[in-house]
DNA sequence: CCGTAACCCTGCGTGC
DNA sequence: TGCACGCAGGGTTACG
C-alpha cells in the first residue's frame, strides 16, 4: 500500500530512468484503470509526448509531459509503475504498457485494480477529486508545530481518522499514521480536540521522523509494494507497531494491540498509548 | 461537522 | 483436499 514514502521512493527510482524519454507507443489491458480521458483520445495525446519531470504530492505520482499535459497515477492498495525491458515477460495483472524510447517500457500493474491514472493538461490538475483538495505535506514549509495544534484544537475527529484524511495532511495511510501515534505515546481513538500542546508538539515531530525514515528506508513492503525498478523497500524491518499483534512493545514488552478503528486495522501499545 | 458503511477487486487464511 | 466465505485496504460517495 503505497503511502508518501513509497511514492516518492518510486518517483526517485524512475525519474533517473525516463526522464528525457518519450512515450512512443501505448498497450491498455484494462481501460477502467484510465480515469480521462477516453481510451483512444488517451492514445492519440500521449504518444510523442517527451518526459520532462517527475513529481509527487501526497499519494499522487505525476509525470510532466511536453506540451504542458501530465500523466498523473494513483497507485491506491496494490498499484506498481515498473521499469523495464520490452523484452522481458509482463507480471500478471499487467494493465498498461507505457512503451518509450528503443526497448524500454514503463508498466502498469495492479492486482486489485484499485489503482487509476489521469492524463490532464496541466492547468486542468485541480479537476481532479482527491488531488485538488490535499492537505499540507508533511514537509512543507507551511506544516509547522503551530499549524498542527491550531488545526487539532477545532476537530471533533479521532486523531487516527484525522491523520488518515488527505485532505488534512497529505500522504499518510494506515502504516505511517500508527507508527506517528506509538512515537508520540497518543491512542488512536483520542478525540483531535483533546491532545495538549506537548502531544501536539511530539505528534508533529512524530509525522515527520516516521516519514523521514520511511524514504530512507526506501518505503515499506508488507506484501505488495515494490519501486520502480521492482525492489522491495526496508522500512518494515524498523516498524515499532504496524502489523505486530501480540509482539511485545520494543519500549516497553507490553502487548501490541490491534482493534478496528476509523474502519482500519490499528496497531498500538496499551500501555505506551493510554485512552 | 462527524461517523459509518458500501463500493471497487483479488488473494489468502480459516473453518467445515 | 477442496470449497465457501470473510477479510484486507485507499479513497470516494452516500446517508443519517
């Protein structure tokens, strides 16, 4: 499940790969996946279009084209953008095959066909829902201390369903969201609104070593994610809470919990993590 | 404003 | 061994 760490990671390995590129040729398997524009409008503006730069924002990985069009890809649960040779056989559940210049392909697959791609001129990105109303990214200059406890005092939410919403901050999922909340000893069911001004503050600092790490680490494979050249990431190896039910807390050897909140699995420890 | 749930989908773990 | 079933999960949408 691609979370900011596993985006950027991808964005990373790609961008030294295809940038420079041109799309010379377009294999869609599965026409759903393609959000806009229609599968032959998609073929006839995308082919001959040069890769200028790669981008990211929260979850979202966008590569901009010549003639100011972006081809913007949500990888959702499952979703994996692959480097490769022409020659080399597709994964299955191979949904589009992006062909660039001589033998090299950029692949899309998917095995819960979750995933979806738009292709937009640039000045038409904040057309797109989910993408036009993302929230700060964590390590923007505008996401500060003051931002977060000012923002928590005013929501009514769970901190877990808050940190979870994109629109709130940006590029958080369910891994990076409890391994933040154990860090700074918060429970995930506390009310936003009830954090003091010290839980606020380690919260902030939380969100940002967490995600800091993660890219470090090259993001986290818990079963599917992979980068762009099919390498599994190393974060899960130093994940403190995330998937280790009935494991002991490496603070404390309390018992991990887990317990379905804001519709999501949560990890957390009792003890580190009071109600 | 907030919470819950359905939806999309396939693989996998569980229980019979 | 094999089948049926339920669960997992990001984000959007609908509804109370």
């Amino acid at each position: 499940m691609p979370e900011l760490p596993e985006v950027e990671t991808i964005k990373r390995t790609l961008e030294t790969k295809i940038t420079g590129q041109s799309f010379n040729d377009v294999k869609i398997f599965l026409p759903k996946i393609i959000r806009t524009p229609g599968v032959e409008e998609f073929k006839k503006q995308i082919i001959g279009k040069k890769i200028k730069a790669l981008s990211r924002r929260g979850k979202y990985l966008m590569i901009n084209l010549s003639g100011d069009m972006v081809l913007v890809f949500h990888l959702r649960m499952t979703g994996r953008l692959i480097y490769c040779q022409a020659d080399e056989t597709p994964a299955r559940h191979t949904h589009l095959v992006l062909q660039l210049d001589s033998e090299n392909q950029l692949r899309f697959i998917d095995m819960r066909q979750f995933g979806r791609l738009w292709l937009v001129h640039q000045n038409e990105l904040n057309t797109i829902s989910g993408l036009k109303d993302l929230g700060l990214e964590p390590f923007d200059d505008a996401f500060t201390r003051e931002f977060i406890k000012k923002e928590l005092r005013r929501k009514r939410t769970r901190i877990k369903s808050l940190l979870l919403d994109q629109s709130f901050i940006a590029g958080l999922g369910n891994i990076y969201v409890d391994e933040a909340l154990h860090r700074a000893r918060i429970h995930p069911e506390r009310l936003a609104n009830t954090l003091n001004a010290r839980e606020a503050s380690n919260l902030y600092s939380a969100i940002r070593e967490v995600i800091k790490e993660g890219i470090e680490n090259r993001g986290t494979t818990f079963r599917d994610y992979v980068d762009g050249d099919g390498r599994t990431g190393e974060y899960q190896e130093l994940l403190r809470v995330y998937n280790r039910e009935g494991q002991p807390c490496l603070k404390c050897k309390k018992i991990i919990k887990r317990k379905k909140i804001a519709g999501r699995s949560s990890y957390f420890c009792p003890n580190c993590q009071k109600e």
